[in-house]
C-alpha cells in the first residue's frame, strides 16, 4: 500500500536526512513531502539538496519550500537580497559549497529544484505547507508570508481549518513533535541540538535522527 511521509525542516542536516531515509526506505510509489527549509544554518545544505534531487527518481517526491529557501533564490536578486540571506543563516550554506561569499559556485540544478518547490500541497485528508495558514481562507486563497514566514509561536496555533483537514507544518522549532490533531508541527530543530523528524502521515510512525545521523524511535 502506498505511504505518504512529510519531513520536517532539514537545515543542511544531510547526515539526519541520510539516516531517515534509510530508516523508511520510500518505494516508487509512496510520496514525501519535505516541508521546506532544505538550507541554511547546518553544515551541508549542498548535500541535502544533492540527496532531495536524487529522491525525485526514487519515489514521488513533493517538495514545499520554506522561507530560508525562498531567500536563497532571492540571493541572486542584488546585494541587499544576497546580504539577508547571509544574515539568516545563508553563509552556513555557501560554505557548503566551498565558499561563503560566492554564489556562482551553487549549480543551477540546485536552484531549478528549488523553483519547482510549491507553497503547499493538498491531499483527499491533510494540507502540507511550511510555516501556518489562516484557518477562514480556503488554501488557495493564503498569502505567501503566512504560509512561509508566520510562526506558531508569534501568532498562536490557529483553529481547525475551514476545509476540515489536518495541517502538516514545520518553521516553528518544538521540542518534540506538537500533535494537536487539526495541526501537527513537526520542525523538531534538528541543526540546534534535536532531531529531524519524519511521519507517516496515516499512521502517525515517527522517525527521528540527530545531526550526526544516529536515530531514535519517540
């Protein structure tokens, strides 16, 4: 039977996104959706995209993007772009790439993956995006700061949406995976000490691995 994962925010942890995938093994017909911020802040944002790129051939991979990735497209726009991304966390993940100070070293696939990303995605029970939504407006009605930028712990967990479905975020770092059955956070911080976080979204199976790629079951 076909499963569907979402992942939480992996922030250049590629070791922890190495250990979950091994950990759950996707098959040409499950669906992953890591839910944004692919970059940044860890020590190796360049391997985790090189990991999601070569998911695309594995199984059917549904990428959202988070806000940290947003601002590294918009690096490319000028100088004042470039110097923000540099400010949230970007130099981390130039320096993957060998170097802090030059994006041409980053490879345009790198940046077409990201372009491809969505703001959400919408299945028959569950809505993935990064960051919130506001629970009166139908989701193709969202605006991008709320989806992307909006943190749980500024504007409080909304209420159910109005379509009824489950919301599956990341963006707003907890300690453990915050289930309150109409929103299920699970950006568990991994790249500060905790862990990445992936789930099985029908049956609620946690995986969790550290930065140092070793798991733990919850």
């Amino acid at each position: 039977m076909p499963r569907t994962f979402a992942i939480g925010d992996i922030h250049g942890c590629s070791l922890a996104l190495k250990a979950i995938l091994d950990a759950i093994a996707p098959e040409p017909e499950d669906t992953l959706i890591p839910l944004g911020d692919f970059v940044d802040r860890g020590i190796d944002s360049k391997g985790v995209l090189d990991l999601l790129i070569q998911l695309e051939d594995r199984c059917n991979l549904i990428p959202i993007l988070g806000n940290h990735d947003q601002m590294m497209l918009h690096a490319r726009d000028g100088r004042s772009d470039f110097q923000f991304w540099l400010n949230c966390g970007g130099d981390s993940a130039l320096d993957s790439y060998g170097s802090s100070r030059k994006l041409d070293l980053i490879p345009s696939s790198h940046f077409r993956f990201l372009e491809k990303c969505r703001s959400y995605y919408e299945s028959e029970s569950y809505i993935f995006t990064h960051a919130n939504y506001k629970p009166q407006l139908p989701i193709e009605k969202q605006d991008d700061h709320t989806l992307r930028w909006l943190s749980l712990r500024i504007s409080g967990p909304p209420k159910r949406h109005c379509s009824g479905k489950t919301f599956f975020v990341g963006h707003s770092p907890q300690p453990e995976v915050l289930d309150l059955d109409h929103l299920i956070c699970i950006d568990t911080n991994c790249y500060k000490g905790g862990w990445l976080t992936a789930i099985n979204v029908d049956t609620r199976e946690v995986w969790q691995a550290n930065e140092r790629g070793e798991l733990r079951t919850p």
